[in-house]
C-alpha cells in the first residue's frame, strides 16, 4: 500500500479518538503531532490535517468538512476500521509512523468520486447523541408509538430499543446524522429485523445532531426503502505462530 494511503490510516485514528489519540501516540499538542507527523510519513502537515477534518463529521469532535461529500476512500477507511477498538487502531498507526509496511485491505483512492448517498458512523459519538435525543424524546412525547421504552442496544438484537405494552412490541432503531443530509447504514441484523417485523419496526432519524437536532420517522423501512447491499472487508488484528516455531518448543 502507498505511503499516502498508510498515512490517511493515522489522520483517521486522529479523527476517530481526539485528544486521546494525540496522548497516547506521545505528543503534547495537535501542532506538536501534525508537525512530527509529516516528518515521519513524508507528507504534509497541512495534508494530515486535512485528512483528519474529512473524517470528522462521522465522529463529532469537530464539525470537520461537513459541507462536502466523503471521498470513498474516507467511507471505505471508516467501514473497515470501525469495528477496531482504540488500542488496536493505535498499534496500526504506531507501525505506520515507524515506518512499518502494514497489510491492510486494499483500499479505493479515488480521489475526486464522493459518495453521493454517504454512510455515516452510527455507534460513534454521532450515533451516541442521536440515541440520548431519541430517548428524552419519547420521554415527552410517547412518539412514535406509546408504551414503556426498554434499551437493547447492547443485546445486538437488530433494533436499538424496544416499546413494549400490554397489548404489543414495536422496535426503534435510531440513526444519527451529523448535519442535515446523508445517508443510512444498516447492518444485516437490522435489516433482516425489518424485513421480519415491518410495521412493527421504526427507524428514527435524528439529523443536524451537533447544532439543531430534528427528528423524524420511517415506520415499516423494508416497504420503503432500497439500500445498496455491500460486502465489507473489515480489518482484524490478529497474532499468527507458524507450525515450525511451535514444533521448535519443548517445554
């Protein structure tokens, strides 16, 4: 992989994690990283920067360059890495500014092609808001439909939250946008979940989350909506031991 393209790696990590990620690879001040930065990968401290601000719409620390459409190399870096934890993404990145090769997937530098229909990251801090407005939402206005408001986010059940009365269920899933366009992404699991209970099944929209949230309602997607189905390959961190080494052990 190109030097370039190893380096919009770190610009993301840079994005994605703030201030923790300037700490923990050693620097004091964002002009401290951006100048070191471009001396070990060669590449402008400008052009660092900016990489990070086109990432930052989908995390929320800054508004970023949120007036224009991602490059997909900034969707495909986001589709690959956002299942990493910080520690994980950290590694990479320290190899990467050592000068390290580092075998990632390819990935598509097409440097003037945007996304039109943009995917945003929706378990990030956008994602995190558009959830904490869903639910005081509800709390005063019992929409989109009544009953009592139970969290599964954390059950990985293909829905966020579940309404529950005596008489039904219906099932939230919550998207978040950073500014008052983009598009959605839905995983698998949400979409068979919306294939399976259509009306019972809602996705809310919580648009313009970093300055005026609105909010608004899909009932049944599956009927209403066409989405693209894309096949990602994800980075994974992994340790391999060959068969000779092992076979050299003897304890």
């Amino acid at each position: 992989m190109k030097n370039k393209e190893q380096a919009i790696v770190v610009s993301y990590y840079l994005s994605r994690f703030n201030d923790d990620a300037v700490n923990n690879l050693g620097y004091k001040t964002w002009k401290d990283a951006f100048d070191d930065l471009s001396d070990k990968l060669q590449i402008n401290k400008h052009t660092i920067k900016n990489w990070r601000d086109e990432f930052d719409p989908f995390h929320g620390h800054r508004a970023g360059w949120h007036q224009r459409q991602p490059r997909k190399t900034i969707s495909n870096i986001i589709s690959q890495f956002e299942q990493l934890e910080e520690f994980d993404i950290r590694q990479i990145a320290v190899e990467i500014i050592n000068g390290n090769k580092i075998d990632l997937p390819e990935i598509d530098n097409s440097e003037n092609e945007v996304i039109t229909n943009p995917i945003f990251i929706l378990r990030g801090p956008t994602g995190k808001k558009a959830e904490q407005f869903f639910i005081e939402y509800h709390r005063l206005n019992n929409l989109p439909v009544a009953g009592e408001l139970i969290d599964s986010r954390d059950l990985g059940c293909g829905y966020d939250f579940e309404i529950k009365s005596k008489s039904y269920q219906h099932f939230i899933e919550v998207k978040g946008l950073a500014s008052n366009i983009g598009g959605l992404l839905f995983t698998n699991k949400e979409w068979e979940t919306a294939k399976r209970e259509r009306s019972r099944y809602t996705v809310c929209i919580v648009s313009n989350i970093n300055d005026s949230p609105e909010i608004s309602f899909i009932n049944d997607p599956f009927s209403k909506l066409n989405p693209k189905k894309n096949i990602i390959q994800t980075v994974q961190v992994q340790w391999s031991v060959s068969n000779n080494e092992l076979q050299g052990i003897n304890d």
